[in-house]
C-alpha cells in the first residue's frame, strides 16, 4: 500500500501537469532567463569584436600635414575619411550622423610646430553618448603611441637614451585567469537563476491551499482517512516537483549557451564541468522545497485566493534583496553567505565556476540551510491545516 502522503503527491502533480497555465510559466522562465544572459553576453561579444572585424570610421581634417599618422592609423585597421575645415557645428552634426566614429582635426600649424619640435596640437572630437567608447580609446591608445615614438626619435636625435624617461619601469602580471574573470561577472548574472525557484511553483503552492479552500474541496480531502501532514507534505513535494523541474532545465540550457558562446574573444571562458554542475543542481534542490514550503505556509495564513496571490508575490522578493546587497557592498565569499538561501546558491555556483576546489562543507550548508527552513514551513502548515478555523476561513 502507498504511503498516503504519496498519493496526495501523485494526485496533486497530475492536477499540476493538467494546469496549462502553471506549465506556461515553467516554459516561460525556464527559456527566458538563459536567453537574456545568452542575448547580453554575446551582444557583449559583438561590441568587443566589432572593431576588429569592421574597423573604426575616423574622419581627419588637415590629413594632409601628418603622412606618417596617417599611414599608422591605416595599418590599425582605422579607415581614413579626409574632409577639408569644418565649424564645430559641422563636427557635430557629423558625429550625430553614427556614421563615424570620432573626427581628428589637426590644427593649422601643426606642420610647422612639428618640424620646430613644439607641441603639435590635435583635437579629437568625439559623442560620449553613442556607444563608440571602446573605438575612442583605440585611437586614444594609437595617437598616444604615436606621440612617443616620436618624442623617443628626438632625444635619441639629440643623444639623450629615450630610457631616461621611464626611471621605474612597471611590470603587471596578472594570476587571474579566465575563468574566475568569468566567474565574478557570469555568477552574479546566473545568480538571477535562482529566484525562479519561487516562481515555478507559486501557481501550484496556492491554488492547492488557498484555491482549494475556495472552492470547498478542501473539506473533501480532510474527511478522507489521512493525517493533515500527510495533505501538506503531498501538496509541497508536488509544488516542489515542478521547482526542481524548472531550476535544473534553467541551469542545463544556461550551461549549454554558456558553452557555446565564444567567450575567449572578451578575455573570460565557462569551464563548470557537467559533474559540477550536477553537484550545484542537487544542492539546488532544497532551496525549491523551501519555496514551495514557505508558498504554502504563506497561501494557507491568507483568507482568500487573492490575498494569498498578492502575500506569497510579496515575499519571492525578500530572497533578492541578500542576493542584490551583498554584490553592491563587495563582500569577500564568507562561510555565512552559503547559509542564505539564494544568496548561497549563487555563492556556491560562482565558486565552482572557478575551477577552483572548494571543499564539502559549502554543499553541506547550501543544502541543509534551506533544508531546515523548508521543513520548519512545512510543520507550521501542517500545524495550520488541523486547526479547524483554517478549514473553515475563519
């Protein structure tokens, strides 16, 4: 014979699936989060690499006076469009265009400054609001190249070793590697995953509580021969059921766009393994039947379908806020972090995206933290559904 509280489970998951409206938002969430996180790195992508691939539109005016500038910005892949003087109003009119990306104009004695070896003024125009920010430092970084060369030609010319300029040369080396470059930004970004945990199962949570208070069908299941735990613990691992659904399919497809996104172009790369990544799904799993369990508790304290709607869409938004805080105050990984549910889970994910051995003990607190508080819901609303005054809205 089944255990009641499985067939209350069976019962109410099969209500579940019929739910077109609960399946809707489970396919909704579980595609739409790895899309933007896709759609934002590789538009992120497109950008970094964009100059390479199209080269930079640079209008020059006076090109003529610097030959030699000209051919460097050239052999950089800068495509060169002379113009003849233009007002500043004209500058501007062009920069609105989005045609280029900045306008070089030298100034009228720049030939004679440069050949009496004093500073050749040139002036870069550019519009801090269009999104040319990277294209404007490569022609910073080249002018300012260009300038050096130069100034180290005059001192070799005058017999002064160009070094004398640089008395402390500075030498960086980087021990980052990509992957935890790619963790800090990509783990807070997958840390968003994790809030539909409490999404996937709302529908469920309450229309198995509050919903069917409502409509009087509650009563029914009550005078069936099994415990009110029973009912509860059914009902939970039901709306839990479609939770763990939803994260591990959300996480999946992630890791799969993650994979494939050709990441190397902007310095980082996604190296979780499949078996990590199982290890952060099954530590994932109680944080779904903490939000199913809190859902419930939650749906069963409201006095009306509605009111359990707008009180359980209240509360998804207190996992966010440790998720938000801590990121914003850039705080170190600390052992507390894996003992908030979400907050631990994004912790947990952003360190195994390292590469780095982290060691049991943040799977054991990020899977028994939310463990506990899921069961502590889940007595309270078993407590909650023998109290007749529940049954009856009072």
């Amino acid at each position: 014979m089944k255990p009641k509280f499985l067939v209350v489970f069976l019962k109410e998951f099969k209500e579940t699936l019929r739910d077109k409206r609960a399946l809707a938002l489970l396919a909704m969430f579980v595609l739409m989060y790895p899309a933007i996180v896709g759609f934002g790195l590789q538009k992120l992508i497109n950008r970094a690499t964009m100059p390479e691939r199209e080269g930079i539109e640079l209008v020059v005016i006076g090109a003529a006076q610097a030959p030699t500038l000209m051919a460097q910005l050239k052999q950089k892949n800068i495509n060169v469009t002379e113009r003849a003087p233009m007002t500043e109003e004209a500058i501007g009119a062009l920069l609105h265009e989005n045609k280029f990306a900045a306008v070089l104009r030298l100034d009228d004695k720049f030939s004679q400054n440069y050949q009496a070896m004093r500073p050749a003024r040139v002036e870069l125009w550019f519009d801090s609001a269009r999104d040319t920010g990277g294209k404007q430092r490569d022609i910073e970084d080249l002018l300012r190249s260009y300038g050096n060369n130069i100034a180290g030609a005059r001192l070799l010319a005058h017999g002064v070793s160009p070094a004398t300029l640089a008395p402390v040369m500075v030498q960086r080396y980087d021990t980052g590697t990509s992957a935890s470059r790619s963790a800090m930004l990509i783990g807070a970004m997958l840390g968003a995953f994790f809030i539909p945990a409490f999404i996937f199962c709302l529908s469920s949570a309450v229309d198995s509580t509050a919903g069917e208070r409502e409509r009087r069908s509650l009563e029914v299941l009550l005078a069936q021969p099994a415990r009110p735990a029973d009912l509860i613990v059914g009902k939970w691992l039901a709306a839990a059921s479609l939770s763990v659904i939803g994260v591990t399919l959300e996480l999946a497809i992630a890791h799969t766009v993650l994979k494939w996104l050709p990441l190397e172009e902007i310095g980082m790369s996604w190296r979780l393994s499949s078996a990590d990544l199982a290890l952060a799904c099954i530590a994932t799993i109680p944080l779904s039947l903490f939000a199913a369990g809190l859902e419930i508790a939650l749906a069963m304290n409201a006095k009306s379908f509605k009111e359990a709607q707008s009180t359980v869409s209240f509360a998804i938004l207190l996992p966010m806020i440790p998720m938000i805080v801590v990121p914003m105050l850039d705080l170190k990984t600390a052992t507390w972090m894996y003992l908030v549910p979400v907050l631990s889970n994004q912790t947990l994910l952003r360190e195994l995206a390292k590469g780095q051995e982290i060691g049991a003990l943040p799977f054991v607190l990020t899977f028994g933290a939310s463990l506990v508080l899921a069961l502590a819901c889940v007595a309270m609303a078993s407590w909650r559904m023998k109290s007749e005054r529940y049954v009856l809205s009072v």
